[in-house]
C-alpha cells in the first residue's frame, strides 16, 4: 500500500492516513491507516471480481461492521463519490462508489 502524503479521513475520533494499493486483479485498494499506533485500521474496500471493472475507476466500500464510517468518511473528504449504486453481499450491501481524488484516479488508471 501506498501513502498519499496530507491525505487523511477522520473516522471514530481518529485521523487516518490513506493508503492506496490494489487487489491481484488489479483493482484498487484502499486502506486506512492509524499513524499514532502505526498500523492500519482497516481496508475500506473489498474486492467483488464478479462485478465489472469499470475501467478502474470505481470502487467497492464497506460499511458496515469494523468499517461503519468509512464511506462517510471518505465522501467527506473527496476520497470518492457518494455511492453511485448499492450491491448485495450477504445479508448486507457494498457500495460502488467513483474515485475522485486526483492522485488515487492517476494511480487507478495506471496499468
């Protein structure tokens, strides 16, 4: 995973680092990460191959359990977009989401 220097979220009274990487197919990660206990919080993506691609500029958020707050937080600060549609997974839903920060879009793009 890599840091975006000055790219940070608040969630639960914290402020995390983002950290972007990208699953085995290549599709983007995101993972916040605590620098006061130095050790990620949690990966606010998931990964859903089943789904298409979107041409790497879309992303599957989590929020629900450990990462309730993590697609507000990442809304708020111009991480991504406001889900554009919901998906099941369970007995819950994954938000798809486009990714609006400029240097995430750079790096999802790159193949």
């Amino acid at each position: 995973m890599k840091k975006y220097p000055g790219l940070t979220v608040q969630l639960h009274n914290r402020t995390l680092d983002v950290h972007i990487g990208r699953y085995p197919n290549g599709r983007v990660a995101i993972e916040l990460f605590d620098p006061a206990i130095n050790e990620p919080w949690c990966t606010a993506t998931v990964n859903m191959p089943e789904y298409r691609d979107f041409n790497g500029l879309w992303v599957f958020i989590k929020d629900y359990s450990e990462n309730e707050g993590a697609l507000e937080a990442l809304v708020t600060a111009g991480v991504v977009s406001p889900p554009k549609a919901q998906i099941p997974a369970g007995f819950t839903e994954i938000h798809i989401c486009e990714i609006l920060h400029p240097d995430i879009l750079k790096e999802s793009t790159r193949k």
